[in-house]
C-alpha cells in the first residue's frame, strides 16, 4: 500500500471510485444513474481546482481509494449548484431516475421551508475551515489505507497551520462515523435531512457535521 499525492493521470480512476462508492461506500448508481456529473459534484473542484490538496492509495499498483481535500471551505463548489447546471443544460431533470431525485429534492425543500425545518448548508466555521472526502473500494478496506490517508492529510493541514477541519457523513453509515470517530472527529450539530436523497426502503437520510481541531497528533496506526 502506498499513500502518495493526487497525479492528473489519476483523475479517472479517482472519478469511477467516487461513483462506486457514492451510496455509503457502496454504487449509487440505483439512485442517481449518471456518473458523470456525479463525479462532477463531488469529485471535480479537488482534481480540478485544488489538486494539491487530494491523495490517493494505491494497493497492489491500482488507485483503490483517495482523500479530497479543501483547506478553506469558502472556496469550494456546493454540489447542490453543480447538480442544477447538469440539471438543466443536461437534461438530468428530465431523465428517468436522476429527474425523480431532482424533483423530489425540490419537493423536500418547499415541505422544509414551509414546516420551519433546517435545510443543508455549508459548514462555515473557521475554528474548522477544511474540509474533506475520503472513499475506498472494498478491496482496500480494512487494512488500515483509510487511516493512513487521513494521517497524510492532517499532517498536510498541520503544515499549513490550519486550525482545523470538518467533514459530513451520513449519520445512518455506522461505520464511517466510527472510523471518523476513532481519527479524533466528533459530531457536532444536530442531523439535517437529505433532500431528495431515499434509501433502498424508502427512508430518509441524515448529513451528520464531524469536527476535529488540529492541536492534538493525528492518531498513530
């Protein structure tokens, strides 16, 4: 296993990672059947616009996972404007599949507002300025290649001096919350409903806000 920078030659493995492992670490594509702008979403500002700030695994000489990163949040893209300009110049509204997810978010949103409940946001706090995403394919699960990249990147922020960092996760994925858990992350905030989002059984989803300051060493092995 080796933890190295993010190369322009990893873009597309980066990208098909991002789509196979973009429901929880599991394919999202039952739910949002168009990689492309997926990826595009929560993939394209890191290698695109902030590529010194994402590293990749590799496992037995294949990219098996990455970390994304943003030192200053106030740069990044919302995906949620990202997800309106496929919307629209391409057709992703009118699509099957990706147009109900689009339109059902726009129905979440208006139940939202009118019942006074909180809609997501970007996190802003500049006790927490960075951010990140990190997804592996299950092949690289369990071997400690998650933790390694999370190291790589605190180290990474550290020498910059960034105060600190955050990250959102699904509070229903168990198992992202208690690895982030275990790399000296901590909830912080209530869960905010997903729009648009359902689960296989038609449940919804909640984005769970995990900080962690950078006074104390990123976590040993």
């Amino acid at each position: 296993m080796v933890v190295r920078p993010y190369r322009p030659s990893d873009r597309e493995a980066v990208r098909r990672i991002c789509y196979l492992t973009g429901y929880m670490g599991d394919p999202v594509d039952w739910l949002w059947p168009d990689a492309e702008s997926f990826s595009d979403m929560f993939s394209g500002y890191y290698t695109d616009v902030e590529p010194e700030s994402a590293f990749v695994a590799e496992v037995g000489g294949a990219v098996s996972g990455y970390l994304l990163g943003c030192v200053d949040t106030r740069r990044a893209w919302n995906p949620a404007r990202v997800a309106v300009r496929h919307a629209f110049l391409r057709g992703l509204a009118f699509r099957p599949g990706t147009g109900r997810v689009i339109w059902r978010a726009v129905a979440d949103g208006v139940l939202s507002v009118a019942s006074g409940k909180p809609m997501p946001a970007p996190f802003l706090d500049d006790r927490f300025p960075a951010h990140l995403h990190i997804d592996l394919l299950p092949s690289a699960r369990g071997s400690g290649v998650g933790a390694a990249l999370m190291r790589r990147w605190l180290d990474h922020l550290a020498g910059k001096g960034v105060p600190g960092c955050h990250l959102e996760t699904m509070s229903e994925n168990e198992r992202a919350v208690v690895f982030f858990e275990a790399m000296g992350f901590e909830p912080t905030g209530d869960p905010v409903v997903v729009p648009g989002w359902r689960a296989r059984t038609g449940g919804r989803h909640h984005i769970q806000v995990m900080v962690r300051a950078l006074a104390q060493q990123p976590p040993g092995p």
